[in-house]
C-alpha cells in the first residue's frame, strides 16, 4: 500500500509539474541564459502571478520632463532594439551591451552582461573619446573616425 502510495505522489507531483503555467518570453522561449562577470545568469519573467513593482518605475503617472515617451525610431541609420532582439543580441553575444547611465545607477540595476560606459564618455567634449572609440574598433585617419570594421554596439540607458 505504501509503495502504491509513493508512486502516486510522484505522478501527481509530475503531472502538477508538468502542467504548471510557465510564463514565457516568447513562445517556447522561457528563459534566456547569458555569462555575466563569469557566472551564467537566467534571464527569465517572474513566474509569481502575484509579482508587482512598487518603486519609482511602477508610477503611471510621472511629470514631463523628464518622462517622456520616446519614439522607437530614433534617427535614421540608428537601429532600435524590443526586448526580444536584445535578448537575442546579448545571448549569441553579438556586440558589446553598453549600459549607458553613470555608475551608481548601473550598480543597482544592471542588465546582466551589460557593460557600464556612462554616456558622458561618448560625447564629442569627453577627454578619452578617441581612446574609448578605438577600444571599440573605430579606426581614425587623422582626426576623421571609420566605423567600417568597428564592433556593434547596442545602449541602453
């Protein structure tokens, strides 16, 4: 009786399993795993149906400036990026991820794999501009920049 009784458990605790709702990023995407500072992290939606934001990010209602809805499209030859091609970008490691805010919001809040590079170094005025654009492929005929062969790069801010 007792092994019958072992057995079932286990089926119900398989079938409770097995049917438990995942909720995916994508459909048959459930998670997506990536190497940040050596270790693997899953990158994945909470599975808690009960799960709510409760700081500053969570107000619907903030006053303009400085939150504003931003247009998908930039400018051209800027390509925007939805969660799923950063995830794809990040995941096949297919540039550099740069998370563009200054440092103390990047340690609080990084995206995993992320690369902290405070906008403020990518402006024409920063001393180490050329430097940090050589780092990142651009090569410089006297003061003129080619970004031919430099690496993708995708922001985040």
């Amino acid at each position: 009786m007792m092994r019958i009784f072992s057995y079932l458990s286990i089926f119900i605790m398989s079938s409770l399993l097995l049917n438990a709702e995942v909720f995916e990023i994508t459909k048959g995407v459930p998670f997506v795993e990536v190497k940040d500072h050596g270790k693997m992290i899953k990158i994945q939606r909470t599975q808690n149906e009960d799960a709510y934001l409760n700081n500053t990010f969570a107000l619907t209602s903030r006053p303009s400036p400085p939150f504003f809805i931003e247009p998908f499209e930039v400018t051209d030859g800027i390509e925007t990026y939805g969660e799923l091609e950063v995830l794809d970008f990040i995941s096949n490691r297919r540039g550099v991820f740069i998370d563009a805010r200054l440092k103390n919001w990047y340690l609080k809040s990084a995206i995993p794999s992320a690369v902290n590079i405070p906008f403020k170094l990518f402006l024409p005025d920063a001393p180490n501009r050329k430097k940090l654009l050589k780092k990142l492929g651009v090569k410089y005929k006297g003061d003129e920049p080619s970004f031919d062969n430099a690496k993708s790069l995708l922001f985040y801010c």
